[in-house]
C-alpha cells in the first residue's frame, strides 16, 4: 500500500489547468492516477480539490485503521 496524493498544474495550449493525484491499487501494483478538477484560476477548482483531499485522506485513514487492525491480531495469534 502507498499512500499519497497532492496536485499538479499542467499547461495545455497556454491555459493551466489542476490535476489532483493519488496512489491507487489497480492489478496488485500502485499506480499513480491523475483527476482533472478544472482551470487554476477557478473559484470552484480549489473547491474541489480541497474536497478531493479531505475525501482521499479519510478512506486513507479508514484503509490505515483496517490494516493496523490486521497487524494487530497477526500479532496477537503469535502468542496463542
């Protein structure tokens, strides 16, 4: 599991437009993905974005709880 994401202004025919990014799992190897959220200048870009963010670091949390969780009880039959 790889955890990350961020964003990316790229330029296309001189306008710049933001990309969100994030690791997902895809064939059992992590893989960079790249969502476009709109012009940078944008009022409702950043608003996005800012929502992508939250959204991906919850279900990172979640995934993060979920395998501390295995790790634990990995441990715990150790002992039994």
């Amino acid at each position: 599991m790889q955890v990350g994401c961020g964003f990316r202004v790229k330029e296309v025919k001189g306008q710049e437009y933001v990309y969100f990014w994030r690791y997902e799992v895809r064939g059992g190897r992590s893989r960079q993905v790249y969502v476009y959220m709109g012009p940078r200048r944008a009022a409702e870009t950043s608003h996005r974005l800012a929502l992508a963010t939250e959204a991906y670091f919850a279900a990172a949390s979640d995934d993060l709880r979920r395998a501390l969780r295995r790790q634990r009880d990995s441990i715990a039959a150790l002992r039994a």
